[in-house]
C-alpha cells in the first residue's frame, strides 16, 4: 500500500458534472489496481473539472488585491469582488446582506459567535456538527441553551419554540441550526424553524456546509439571517468559505481580525496610541490578503451549480440515495442511522453499523480490497453519533477497537460528480464483506485499522 496513486487514461465520467479524480487508478493488496471510488463528499468534494481550469486560466494574473495600480492587481481585485457578487446571486442574497468571506464554514461561525451583541442567548441542537455547536460559549457574555436532539422536523420545531418561549430576559438571540446532517444526511426543517425563531424575535444562521452543494439556497426565500458554507464540500478547493446574511450586528461589532484591509484609516492618536477607523463594509472582517483563488474557485462552483440546473442534480441524487439505501436495506447487520426516520428527505449522505464489524475495520477494508474511500468515526458530531448508536457498540473485530472501543460508524456520501459504478461498486464491495469477510488481515496503527 505504499506505492503511489497512478493517473491513468480517462474514463467516462457518467455524472452531470466532471470532477477531478475520476480517472485515478489505486492499487489493491490483493493485487492490480481500480480507478477510485471518492465517496467522501460530505468530508471534501473533489474539485469540479470547470473550476480547476478556470483558476488554472487566471493564475497567471494573480496578483494582489484593493491596493495595488498595477493592472494584475486591479484585475485581481475585480476577480475577487465579482467573486462575492456571484456568490451572493447564488445565495439568493438580499439587497442589503453582506457576503464575508472565510476560510470555511468553522470559520465563518467562529466570526459569527465574535460579533454577537453583549448578552445574546444562542440556541443550538446537540445534534449538531462541531463547527456548529462549539463557537458560542467561548465569550462570558453570551449564554448557551444545547437543545436535545429532535426525532422528526416537528419536533424540532416545538423544542425549539418552548426554548425560545422559556428565554429571560428578553434580549437578543440567535439560533443555529444545520440545513442537512452531515452525519444522516437529512434534511431540516430550515423554513419552519426560521419563521420559529423570528416569531420570539430571535434570528438565525443556517450551517449550509451539507445542503449548499446538494440543494438551491436562498437566503432571502428561507428568510433566514445569515448562511454559512464551505468551498471545498462545494466542488471549489483552496481553504475559502462563506459567511453572509445580516451586516448590523457584523458592523456594529469590533473586526474578527485587526489588521491592514480592515481598517479605512489610522492615525496616531493624542495619548500615544492609535485610532482606528474600520470599515463598515464586509472588508471589516476580512483583514489580511485575501483568499482570492479560493473565492473564485467557489464562484466558478457556484456558476456550475446554477448552469447545471438544481432540479436535474437533486433527481439524479435521489436515484443515487435509492440505490445506497436499497443496496444496504439489502444486507443483513446492517443498520442506517437516522433521527427523522427511514423515509426522510435528505441529500447524499449516509452513515451506518455493521453487526460483528468495527467500523474502522470496515472502512480500511473498503478502501484496501474495493479501492473505495469512504470515512468512519464520530464525524465531528459525538454527540448525535453517540444518540444514533444507544448502547450499540462495534465489534472489536481483528483490528480491536480504536480508541478505546468508542461508538463509531462508518459514512458514504455523494454528489453531483460520482459515477454510477462508484455507488454499485460501494453496495457490491459492503454485501461481499459481510457475506466473505475480509480477504486481507488487518492491524491497529495510531488508532486506525490498516492493512498488515
């Protein structure tokens, strides 16, 4: 397992948008090799074949931007500010919203959680992803409710409006709330909760890292105050995301970051210190060079996702889901995990346990004997993982039980750029594992299974 991924000829990509990846050929250790099977989108998607040749096209006029007379700066800086326009037209942004961008959704709720005024009462689920659930209780003035994991979108809801109905005093609050699980891959009720959380005057952020790369979003139809997503869950590689919605309590509050970009202008002030001028435009917290590949690079997705036509991608993913959910109902031991239900809508992402299987064990061998890359563990959410699992515990199977024998699964997801034959590849490879076993003996190595 230590030689290197080979390309090889292209294949037939057989998805509504090429990706990069598609042609790579892996080797097996039970000998030959087999193109790739990237089923880790909920992780980072691969990057779109358009949006890798249009930042290969600008690359040679990179430049600096905003302050530059050069004419690859100026270039650059028109890039980079029609960037932020045409993600915003693909958020369905209003007139007034501010489009910050981040380094990734982590990021962008980070800043959130910085500028929330004295006092504000966030509401977040515990089922949410850590990004999500960890930023807001690091200030000492603003207080955290965790609300219990819900069992279906109306319950959602009313947990949410008997938290809200509860709050004292009655001051500023914010809800957080995930557009679909990166660990189920459901769906939430995001209108639903949104008009909750406005009716007790309360706002709210949509964590749009799931949805945003499967389903449209509009920030101005969902009436929802901010959105934050990630470029690289969105085909756009390069470490760049996306905070935008509401610029009052983004202006009023001092910048996330103090330094040159931010600040409109410093000047010495009369005690020997300096006074500062910020900006009030989403320049306020975004000081530093900027991201500029990153940000085309999510423009570029944003532009395929739109040209391609949501409606064509989501139908095609569905069929894709039916084929998964099918495949797996299919095998004995084996078990999806849900909080809404079988039945619930959700985007290209599920996760599942395997009866007499650790799951680590099981994704090794995935990856080792079937060439297929799917992730396993507690994918940034331990606390809904642990709820979904009860008092279910992995086998310890031959590898024994990475960290200690802790609740774990393993997670397929998808997109817009998988091949039907990485899906029936993935649902053939889990039925002959359970059915066979492993034909390679594994081992334990820094907490992980790998092929001895």
């Amino acid at each position: 397992m230590s030689a290197c991924p080979v390309a090889a000829e292209p294949t037939v990509d057989r998805a509504p948008l090429p990706v990069l990846g598609n042609d790579v050929r892996v080797p097996l250790v039970t000998g030959g090799e087999v193109t790739y099977a990237a089923l880790d989108y909920a992780a980072s998607a691969p990057a779109l074949r358009r949006v890798w040749d249009d930042v290969a096209a600008y690359a040679p006029y990179y430049g600096s931007v905003h302050r530059g007379a050069g004419y690859l700066s100026q270039l650059s800086t028109d890039l980079f500010e029609n960037s932020r326009a045409e993600i915003a037209a693909f958020l369905g942004c209003r007139a007034d919203d501010q489009v910050v961008l981040t380094r990734s959704t982590t990021d962008s709720l980070n800043l959130l959680a910085a500028v929330l005024p004295q006092g504000t009462r966030v509401f977040v689920f515990e089922s949410e992803h850590h990004a999500a659930l960890l930023p807001w209780d690091r200030r000492a003035d603003v207080a955290v409710t965790y609300l219990d994991a819900p069992r279906s979108p109306r319950q959602a809801v009313e947990i949410l409006e008997h938290a809200l109905a509860d709050r004292e005093p009655y001051g500023p609050a914010l809800v957080c709330v995930t557009g679909a699980s990166n660990v189920t891959g459901e769906l939430w009720p995001v209108r639903e909760l949104t008009a909750a959380a406005h009716a007790h005057g309360a706002r709210i952020v949509v964590d749009a890292a799931q949805l945003a790369p499967h389903h449209p979003v509009d920030l101005a139809d969902l009436d929802a105050d901010w959105i934050a997503f990630s470029g690289h869950k969105l085909y756009a590689p390069f470490g760049a995301g996306v905070l935008a919605g509401r610029p009052d309590w983004l202006r009023d509050a001092e910048p996330y970051l103090a330094g040159g970009g931010a600040s409109r202008a410093v000047t010495r002030g009369a005690g020997g210190g300096v006074d500062v001028e910020w900006h009030d435009s989403a320049a306020r917290h975004e000081a530093g060079s900027p991201n500029v590949i990153g940000a085309y690079a999510i423009a570029s997705a944003c532009k395929a996702l739109s040209e391609a036509g949501f409606d064509r991608l989501v139908e095609r993913e569905r069929q894709l889901i039916a084929t998964v959910r099918e495949g797996l109902a299919a095998v004995p031991g084996v078990r999806v995990l849900s909080l809404f239900g079988d039945d619930a809508p959700r985007v290209g992402v599920l996760s599942f346990v395997v009866d007499g299987w650790n799951s680590s064990h099981f994704a090794a061998a995935l990856s080792a004997e079937y060439g297929i890359g799917v992730r396993d563990g507690l994918f940034c959410a331990h606390p809904l993982v642990r709820t979904l699992l009860g008092g279910d515990r992995d086998a310890s199977g031959e590898c024994g039980a990475p960290d200690g024998g802790s609740l774990n699964a393993v997670r397929v997801s998808f997109g817009a750029g998988t091949p039907d034959e990485h899906v029936e590849r993935f649902v053939r490879a889990v039925r002959e594992l359970v059915r066979d076993g492993a034909r390679w003996t594994y081992r334990t190595e820094n907490g992980r299974c790998v092929p001895v």
